[in-house]
C-alpha cells in the first residue's frame, strides 16, 4: 500500500526540534505502538522506516495507511 500524502509532515526544522525533546525509541517489525480504540497514547514521530495502522476486528484486520518518515501519529 502506497504512503497516504494526505496527512502532513515534518520539514527537517521540526524535526530538529522533535528530536531534541523527545525520547527514542527502537521498534521491530509487528510491534504494536497503539491499540485499536485506545484513547491515551504518545506522540510518536516518525525518523525512518513505516508503520502501518490497521483496523481491528474480531476476526481479522484491515490495513488502512501507511505512515513513512517525518509523518507523526
């Protein structure tokens, strides 16, 4: 699935200003950063790779974008 451009992002000043105040974190592929239907969760700002966000349901999930560098969530 191609990276939706519908959502902003962060031009390197930003960036630069996320980077200095925010903690990094290492995630591996399948980690899960946010719950479907949860409602308190950080900001997370993208420096490199993708995150897909899925829709849950009981049976099965739906891909519904995918977030690239410097895009936040």
């Amino acid at each position: 699935m191609k990276q939706d451009t519908a959502f902003q992002l962060f031009d390197r000043t930003q960036m630069n200003v996320v980077s200095q105040s925010g903690d990094r974190v290492s995630v591996r592929p399948g980690d899960v950063l946010i719950q479907d239907g949860q409602m308190d969760y950080p900001f997370f700002v993208l420096e490199s790779g993708e995150v897909e966000i899925f829709e849950a349901d009981d049976d099965y999930q739906t891909l519904i974008t995918t977030h690239g560098p410097r895009s936040f969530l």
